[in-house]
C-alpha cells in the first residue's frame, strides 16, 4: 500500500455502498444532525476544518448566516410576487451553498486522510529502518564477542603449551631429533599466533562496527519518534476533517430534499398548494424512517447469525471464522482464509491500482460484506477514509497496543465508542488501496508495526 491513488472518496463510497445510511448517521453522529436553527454550528465547524487545510470557508459562512426558511415562510411568499422571487433566490442559493460546503469538507477530509496515511507510512519506514540497524548492531556484538572468547582461549592454549620455553629447550637440545620435534612445536605457536592475532584484529573491527551501527540506530529511533508524532498528529486532522465532511454531508441530506420541495413549491403555477407539498414530504420521511428501521433490523440479524457461526465455527487459518474468543481476550478479528501474511511481497497491479511490496499486515479474505469484529477490548480512537487505506478504523487496547482495520465497506462504530471484544465494528470491502474484498489487519506497538500471526497465536487465536 505504499503507492499513491487519487481516488474520489465521493465515488469510492458510491462503488462500495460504504457509505453510512441517513440512520447509521444520526446514530453514529448524534450531535451532527443539524436543524434549520443549528445552521450556524455546522457552518463554523465545517468553516475550521476546511481553514485548517488551506481551502475557502466562506460559502459556509454565507450558508450559516440566513439560516433555512420554514414552510410558513413559503407560504407567505407565495402570496408576493416581490417576497417570491426573494425567497427562490435564496433557496437556490442555500441549495448552491448546501453542495459546495459538502463537496469542499469531503475534499478536505481525503486530503487529511490521505496526508495521515503517507505520515504513518514514513513512520513505519524509519521504525523498520531503526529496528534493522539494531540488528546489525547486535550481530556486530555478537560477533566481537566470540572472537574475544575465541583469541581467549587460544592465548590460554599458548600459554599452556609453554611459550618461549620451546625456544630454551631447541637451544640447549642436543639431539637432533629432538629439535626437529621443538622446531614443529615452535611452528605450530606461530600459527596460534598468528590465528590469535587475526581474532583479535575481527573483534576490534566488529566492536567498532557494533558501536557505529548502534549510534545509526539511535539516531534512528529519534526519527522514528519524530515521524510518530507527526503521524499522529496526522490521524487528530484526518479524524476532524472525516468529522467535520460528516456533518456537511448531514446537513446536507436533511435539508436539501426539503429546500427543493420549497423551491418547487414557489415556481409552482398550478393549484397545488405548500401543504400538498408538506403532507408529501411527510409521507417521504415516513417511507425513509419505515425503509431505515427494516434495513436495521435486517442487519441486526445478520450480524446475530454471524457472531452465532463464528461461535460454532472457530476453525483457524484455513477459513476460519471471525470473532470467536481464545481466553486471552483476543478474538479473530474476520473469517476466511489468509490471502496475504506479513512482510515482504511481489506487488501486483490491476484496474490502476497496485498492491504494496511491503505488507504490514495479515489480510483476510471472507468475502464481500463478511462482519469484521474487534481483535480485543479496547476504544476507538480512529475512523475514516484515505486512499490507501480505504475505510479505517483504529483501536486502542491499551500497554501500548493498536490495532487497524483497513478496506472496510462500511464502518459502524464512532470515535470514541468502546468496543467489546468479537463486537462487530464493519464489514469487509475493497475500498482504497485494494484488489479485491478482503480485512487489511495491522497490530501496532510504540515501535511501529508487527507481524500479527505470531501475536495472536501467542494468545491463543488461531490464524
């Protein structure tokens, strides 16, 4: 996932069905839904989001400050060519205004999104770059440390097979024989020597190696530090820029139907009248409450069955299912076999789009619209949308460990919410960086990434 795509978040979310319905918003964002009288909050929100990444706020402010017109006030208008005439240019406006202020925010929060995703990328570069380091440092230590053993015992061995002893011995032999014998003795301490001074001469090149690689890696790990906080200070923009688009596209939804019933209601010549128009758009919103409650209901059920067969299918690796518990309070975060494992990979390309050579992460491929649920306990501090990334949600589960959920179709948890663990919190997809339906799952420490196949396995999920 390291290349770089610049996908309309806007499309994406219509190809995937990502998007949230009108009634996943007002529950997931309560304080987001927005009345005719609350126009002024949405615009100032909206207005600092957008500032903070360099793009106009002024139609928000010109949007917040008439505010929206009521059906009183239609119908008073409509009794005055002049008021009539006012009112529809207002409310086109509105509308104009409406479009471009949750256009804009959108914008804005893939740009976040998409700055936090090559943040995070960078931090996890160096992270991997100052772990290599300190592994050639300590194979340099290692290996400083046997020849220092190793010229040890040859020294003890020469001195054991008595020194220049020898050489007092050949000086004072008289038998030719025996010279010859103190002679090879004395060539054999010269190749001791000679092999102990070769040792030595290793250790002090690896100590000075190990010493050079060790500075490299602190210095390192300091960067790496460095691009942590500027990745999470990343993610803090992106959340508020996906916060922010939420609320305009909110705004949005709750108002536009309406204002164009208004607007037609106005340039309306014939005898229908505004409460035609009204008692239609109740009968609407009748129809979107009755549509959303059966929608709800519907997947209730299916993520009851499914929580219900991953219980009874808990099967591992080979298609396994998701969210089952192991006893450590760790679960199987989707189901399905593993497509891809963690680390280096040939990268493939298809429809424009490549996979990363470099895989930080196990990816499970359960089938489109398959329940993703919490690998453990923990709170959402994470939810939003980048190119690479696609829909993401992060968790912290506290020690120090994350864990991220990448290419999701829809995300039903909100920042902040605590998750159980196995609580379902979306549903795999292909959004973002992907080439095909599946979990993109990362496990995070201070240090950057690991490989996650090994830490659940430790606590006894199997993959």
């Amino acid at each position: 996932m390291n290349d770089e795509f610049k996908t309309d978040a806007r499309s994406a979310a219509e190809t995937c069905g990502c998007a949230p319905t009108p009634a996943e918003q007002r529950a997931l964002w309560p304080s987001a839904r927005l009345t005719r009288r609350s126009a002024l909050t949405v615009g100032a929100l909206s207005a600092v989001a957008l500032t903070a990444f360099g793009l106009s706020g002024s139609s928000l402010i010109a949007h917040a400050e008439p505010g929206y017109p009521s059906w009183d006030d239609v119908q008073r208008a409509k009794g005055n060519e002049a008021a009539k005439g006012a009112e529809i240019t207002r409310i086109q406006q509105l509308i104009q205004q409406l479009t471009k202020q949750a256009a804009d925010a959108e914008a804005a929060a893939q740009k976040a999104g998409d700055e936090f995703y090559a943040a995070q990328e960078a931090y996890f570069e160096q992270a991997q770059r100052a772990q290599d380091l300190q592994g050639q440092a300590d194979a340099q230590a290692k290996i400083a440390a046997d020849s220092s053993r190793k010229a040890g015992q040859v020294a003890t061995q020469l001195y054991r097979s008595g020194g220049d002893q020898a050489a007092l011995e050949l000086f004072l032999s008289d038998s030719s024989q025996g010279a010859d014998g103190l002679l090879s003795r004395l060539g054999s301490m010269d190749q001791l020597l000679e092999y102990n001074r070769t040792i030595a001469d290793r250790a002090a090149a690896a100590r000075d190696s190990a010493q050079a690689l060790t500075d490299q890696a602190k210095t390192a790990r300091d960067e790496r530090d460095r691009l942590q906080k500027i990745a999470e200070q990343k993610m803090k923009q992106a959340q508020a820029a996906a916060d922010a688009a939420q609320a305009a596209v909110t705004e949005k939804e709750s108002n536009l139907e309406t204002l164009q019933a208004q607007l037609a209601a106005l340039k309306d010549t014939t005898a229908a009248t505004v409460a035609g128009y009204q008692k239609g758009e109740q009968v609407r919103k009748a129809r979107e409450a009755r549509e959303a409650a059966e929608r709800k209901a519907r997947e209730e059920a299916a993520r009851r069955a499914a929580e219900e067969a991953a219980k009874n299918h808990n099967s591992g690796g080979g298609g396994g299912g998701g969210g089952s518990g192991s006893g450590s309070g760790w679960v199987r975060p989707h189901g399905g076999f593993i497509s891809s494992w963690y680390g280096s990979r040939g990268s493939v390309c298809q429809n424009g789009k490549c996979s990363s050579s470099s895989h930080r992460g196990l990816d499970f491929a359960n089938g489109c619209g398959a329940p993703i649920y919490a690998a453990a306990a923990g709170t959402v501090v994470g939810r939003f949308y980048t190119s690479g990334y696609g829909n993401y949600t992060k968790i912290s589960h506290g020690g120090g460990i994350s864990t991220g959920y990448a290419h999701q179709s829809r995300q039903i948890v909100s920042v902040g919410q605590h998750v159980s663990a196995g609580q379902v919190i979306g549903y795999s997809g292909n959004t973002g960086q992907s080439l095909g339906c599946h979990l993109h799952f990362e496990v995070y420490t201070s240090a950057g990434t690991i490989n996650p196949a090994p830490f659940l396995r430790a606590r006894g999920v199997s993959v």
